[in-house]
C-alpha cells in the first residue's frame, strides 16, 4: 500500500511527549542495511509520506516521551493513512503460484555476516561421482519417485526483546549500548546513518538476553531511530520493544518448500537426487542469501548419491523479511533430506534404519561431499558410523521399537512410534574474523576482551577457562570485559555456533605473546602477583592482542559436528497432540572447552527445534499482516513440552584435528536431529492409519507439526468413532 499521510498531532498533545521523529532528521543515509548494499538499500529506516510501503510492520517514524509507558500509548495515536496500489502475495504458496520467484543470489554480495557455508551455494549446486558414467541411473535398475515437502517459519523470541541505549558526547562522538550479536555491522551501518566516520562511535555489548540470529541485523530498526533521535533531541534515549511490537518488527526463520526427484535402487541404495529449494525471504532477498547457501550446503546430510544437483530460487511475499535464525536453512534441508530417507524405504518397504545405514559416506568409497569436503581425509574426521552404533545399543532401540509395535497392536487411541536420524553439519570455521585483547593488572588480575558477543551461549565461560589455562592463573582471576569496537574492531558477527572457539583461539595467542615476557619473573619469584609486580617494576607490557586466522585445508569446511538421535512419541489419535517420551542424543564435540555449557547448548537448541517442529507456527492473514502475536497465540515450546527423558552423551575420546584445542561447535549441529522426533510422529501416525484398511501407505507431512495436522493425517473418519451397541 502507499503511505498517503502520517499524523502525529493527537499524539503530540499526550502527556510527557517530546517530539515524533521521522526520516528528515535522518542526517545521513536513509537505510538500515546500508553496508550490504544492493537491494538492501531498500529497506529504510524510516518510511516516508508517498512511499509503497512492502508489508505491514514497518517503521514509519518514533515518538519519544519521558517514560516507556507514555511513548508507547502516544505511538498507537499516529494515524496513517493508506491507498491500495496492487495484489498482496502473503504466503510462499502464492508466490510460486504467481511466478513471484527469482533465482537464488551468491551470499558474496553480503560479506558482512555471512558464515558458515560456501556463498557461491546460494545459487545451487551440480555434483556427479567420477564413476565414467557422472552417475547416471542404470536402466531397469532403478527406480524413482518425486514429492514436495513444505516447513513454516519461526519466530526468534528471545527473552530480551531489541533494546538500545544511545547517548551522544564531546561534540559529535557517540556510545550506542545495545544487545547485537554484529557490533562491527552496528557501527558502520550507524557511520552511514549519521554520516560521519566509524570512529566517533563505539558500540557497547555487555551481554545479549537471547538472540538465536535475531540480532545480526534486525536490531537497528532501534538503533538507528534511538541515534537519529539523540541526535534531533540533544538528550540520551532508550528504546525496549514491546513483545508483540518485536515480533511485528522480526520476520524470523524463511519458510521452505523442497521439491525433489530422486532415484535408487531397488535395495535402498541411492542413485540420484535433484531438489529445487524454494525461500520465502519476505518482501526482498537480503539476508536470505546466506541462509540459502546453508540450506544447499547441508543438504545432503550424511548420504552419498552418485548424482546430486540442488537448484534455489527464492519466492517473494508481502511479509516481513526474513533472517538467519539459529541452525538457518540448515535445519529445514536436513530434514527434508531425512523425509526423501523415509519415502525411499517406504517405497521399498525395508527398515528405514537399515536404508540410512547402507547410504552413509564411506571413507575410502566415493568420500568427497557435493559440496567439497573429504570425508576421513586431511584431518575431517568421520564418526558417523560409530555414533549410530553406539546410540542405537544405549537407546536400545531395537528393542524399544519391538515394545512399540506391541503397544501399538493393543491401544486404538493412542499410538506410539521410534525413530533415529544422523546429522552432520559442516563448520566453515575459515569465516571468522575474531579478536582477542588480555591486560594483566598490577594486582594479578586479567581482563579480557573479545570481539564476540556473549548471547547466552557461555562464550565468555570458554574465553575465561582458555585464558586462565593458557596462563596457568586461578579462574578467579579473570575477568571478561565488555565487547567493544574501540577494543576489537573488524570482528565478524557472532553467530553459527563458531564464535565463542575462535574467540577463544584469539586470546589464546594473545595469552602466547605474554607468556614469554613474564616466565623469567616467574621462574625467579614462583608466585604469579610478585612475578607480575617485578615484571611492572621493569616497564614490561603486560598487554597484548591476538587475532583468529584459520588456515585452510583442502576442504570446503573445516571439519564437522556429528550427531545421532533416537526419539519416542506418543499421539492421540482423537485431538492430534503429542508427548515425546524420550529423546536419547549422542554427539561428537571433540574434546569440550566446556561440557558442561556444550551440553546446556545442545539440549537448549534442540528445544527450540522442538518448538519449530510441534508448537510454533506463524500465520498471515491476506493482507501479509501477522496474526499471532505475542505468548497468548504464538507457542514457544514450555516444560510441558520438553521429552520426559532426555538423555544426552557426548562420544569420548575424539578430540577434533581441526578444532581449537581439539573442541567442535555445539549448539546449531543438534537442532539437526529434529528428524528423529518428526519420523517418530509420523511412524506413530503410520500406525493409527493402519486400523484402516488400504490406508498404510506413504504420504507427505508437512512442517509444524500441530495437533490439527496431525489430526488430518490421521484421518479418524466419523464412521470408525462409533460405539459399538
């Protein structure tokens, strides 16, 4: 629709309001993307009077009052007034019915805070074995099948909505207080809005309440309306969203729909694959580019085809737009690659365990990945296959799955299924820019500073324990310090699960440089304060920076995260609601540089995935406008939904080649397993179609799972509720 008028006057006459602040007090560029360049130059900060505005949400300007209270009552008395201009696509469904498609665009044009996969996947991928045939299907030997299979957005809810605090001194200098997880993106993207040097502004990060992607660049809508409004007013000013203003604000995780064509042999083993992704990036492409460089990049999961082609398109709506949102992309393709598992052994009607099994990568047998990596070779180490035969004996599972048929044979109303699924998630390490600054003080104490952002994740506990080890020191001893750009400036985006190691690594080196200026001290006084206070005595500096550069290997990624799942869930067949008993999850984290928050992280994330799979679930009314804002209609998963035996592992004895002191990431890799619970619903449903005759085969399940979809695939029809007389 197009903005016809803006007017602020009843609101201006409420109590306490100073002044409403709009795009001409922007000094500078108009833009909350501004260093991304390209389409994002579209997405301002502050819509303007005549301007088409692309969906419902967002910004046309801020009031400011003396209290939280007041600035929000004001701001719902701004009336606006609007002129239809054309057709509302509001869902991916219409966009591809109408052709609102593109092709997917290389993530190189977003350098700022892309990570954890090749850019150029954004735009797809062709991969063929060299077996002299480049893979192609034998005839009369295989067989194929097609299918399309379709997953939802999700909201971020973080616990702390987007806040910032912006104060302006001595001249034109600022200090902008903020929860981000891209302190280097805040600063330059503010450098443009004000239009002054990168200099004069110094983003402050105490912690994060949560972000999960969130706030890699979602988070300036405040920012900049908090700066533009400092500045106009002469004052500090604060801004906290609302909830449900938030969620209006942050489109979230992209919805997806897989399209695939696959072929394999009559035994299971696979041939072929082609999928086309298609990704609903809201009103424009934008961040979708890294997020679809993930989702190709990770698509094959654990499994070797002797063909493999990925196309991407993304579908645009008039919705929010949408961001990287933790495991983003990633977590949908893996599960779409454990759905086309599934229909392939249905289609054969052999165990769908042993079908996964027998198409793992094999070192030695075809062992490079479509996408570049050497499985088992230049230290990319390979566990899969001890994983699933470890958790497959702890879990007990074949075991469990004979106890399921038998409870499923004698209950008609409730049904129960098990399942396993594997995940490997390649870690692009090499992304990382990450900075590292340690001072030892006179009293013995140690003050760190990173260039990351402690979300929640424990990065600062890694950071404090590697410190504390590389200079032989009490933990007591050290202390993380605020992340700031006038400390550690040029630091990539905190996020993809890798920061907190390469942050890590960075003080490392930091610490390597001290180390050899004070051991003389410490051989001579054998105590650390009278070593440090000699050292002092001689005007030796006791500061030092160190900085993170990996170096690359022959693969693609620097080595990979593995896991396996075994789920159990029950259904109820007559409301569609579902219990997940218990989920059994061992993964492969290499030597932890902490086990204790690696292991909070992965049961954490996982959480989040359940919550994607069963209970969130966005929806969009015909105009584009979200309608389920806020707890009371938007369902994060509660303790009500968490598996009433949650039992996590972690493999012993495999330190990483690759990794920073032998560790691997934690959080992202086990929201992968979600298909373990998925599969486990859908075999729960298999078995309650079953009590009908002719209704046992395969069909898709889309994603989330609600009671009502589950009710649907049941498909309990009137007839078979009657009571019998």
């Amino acid at each position: 629709a197009k903005l016809v008028a803006l007017d602020p006057s009843e609101a201006l006459r409420m109590p306490g309001v100073f002044d409403f602040v709009v795009a001409s007090a922007i000094p500078g560029l108009n833009c909350v993307n501004g260093p991304a360049g390209g389409d994002n130059l579209k997405e301002k900060l502050f819509f303007e009077v005549n301007d088409v505005i692309p969906t419902d949400g967002m910004p046309l300007g801020l009031i400011v009052a003396e209290t939280w209270r007041q600035a929000r009552d004001a701001a719902l008395k701004v009336v606006q007034r609007y002129a239809a201009v054309g057709p509302v696509i509001s869902s991916l469904e219409e966009a591809i019915q109408v052709r609102s498609t593109m092709p997917g665009v290389s993530a190189d044009d977003h350098p700022h805070r892309r990570r954890g996969a090749n850019p150029r996947h954004a735009a797809g991928v062709e991969f063929a074995a060299a077996d002299g045939d480049g893979g192609a299907p034998k005839e009369g030997t295989t067989m194929a099948l097609k299918g399309s299979f379709k997953v939802g957005g999700q909201c971020h809810f973080y616990m702390e909505t987007q806040s910032v605090c912006a104060s302006q001194y001595d001249g034109d200098c600022w200090e902008v207080v903020v929860g981000d997880q891209d302190s280097n993106f805040t600063q330059g993207c503010l450098a443009l809005i004000l239009g002054i040097p990168q200099h004069k502004i110094n983003v402050k990060v105490p912690r994060v309440g949560g972000a999960f992607g969130g706030k890699l660049s979602r988070h300036m809508f405040g920012v900049g309306a908090a700066v533009v409004a400092a500045k106009a007013l002469g004052r500090p000013v604060r801004i906290q969203n609302e909830r449900s203003d938030d969620m209006r604000l942050v489109g979230g995780r992209e919805p997806l729909q897989f399209d695939y064509s696959v072929s394999f042999e009559p035994s299971g083993k696979l041939d072929s694959n082609e999928i086309t992704m298609t990704m609903d990036p809201g009103w424009f492409y934008g961040d979708a580019a890294g997020d679809m460089a993930m989702a190709v990049g990770w698509s094959d999961n654990c499994y070797s085809f002797k063909k493999f082609k990925v196309n991407s398109q993304a579908a645009l709506t008039n919705t929010l737009h949408r961001t990287s949102m933790r495991a983003p992309g990633c977590m949908q393709s893996i599960l779409a690659a454990e759905v086309i598992m599934e229909h392939i052994a249905k289609t054969v009607g052999r165990p769908r365990d042993e079908v996964q099994e027998m198409n793992f990568y094999q070192v030695g047998e075809q062992p490079t990945t479509p996408f570049g990596d050497h499985v088992g070779q230049d230290n990319y180490n390979w566990t899969i296959p001890t994983l699933w035969s470890q958790i497959k004996k702890s879990a007990r599972y074949t075991e469990r799955t004979k106890v399921v048929e038998a409870y499923n044979a004698a209950n008609r109303w409730t049904k129960k299924g098990i399942a396993i699924s594997p995940v490997k998630y390649p870690m692009g390490i090499d992304f990382y820019s990450s900075g590292a600054l340690v001072c030892i003080y006179g009293d013995g104490t140690v003050m760190v500073s990173t260039g990351g952002c402690e979300l929640g994740q424990g990065l600062d506990t890694k950071v404090a324990l590697c410190v504390a080890s590389a200079l032989n020191v009490p933990l007591a001893r050290v202390v993380i310090g605020t992340r700031e750009t006038q400390k550690i400036p040029h630091n990539t985006g905190t996020g993809g699960s890798g920061t907190s190691e390469c942050s890590c690594e960075a003080a490392i080196l930091a610490c390597q440089k001290l180390v050899p200026l004070l051991q003389p001290y410490l051989d001579q006084q054998k105590d650390w304060d009278k070593a440090v206070a000699a050292a002092l005595v001689d005007k030796v500096g006791l500061v030092a920076t160190g900085w993170y550069n990996y170096k690359k290997s022959s693969n693609t990624s620097a080595y990979a995260t593995y896991g396996t799942a075994v789920a159990e869930a029950t259904i109820d067949v007559l409301t569609g609601e579902v219990q997940v008993d218990r989920l059994d999850v061992l993964m492969d984290l290499g030597n932890q540089l902490d086990a204790a928050v690696d292991i909070g992280q992965l049961q954490g994330g996982f959480v989040i995935a359940l919550g994607y799979l069963l209970t969130e679930e966005q929806k969009h009314d015909k105009k584009g406008i979200q309608l389920n804002l806020g707890t009371w209609d938007y369902k994060i998963p509660t303790a009500y939904d968490i598996p009433l035996e949650f039992n996590v592992s972690l493999l012993k004895d495999s330190p990483n080649p690759n990794g920073i002191k032998g560790s691997k990431a934690s959080a992202e890799p086990a929201m992968c397993l979600l298909p373990s619970v998925y599969l486990a619903i859908k075999n729960a449903i298999y078995a309650a179609r079953s009590e009908k005759k002719g209704n046992e085969g395969w069909f898709m399940l889309n994603v989330p799972l609600t009671p009502e979809v589950i009710r649907s695939a049941v498909g309990v029809t009137e007839d078979q509720l009657t009571v019998p007389t």
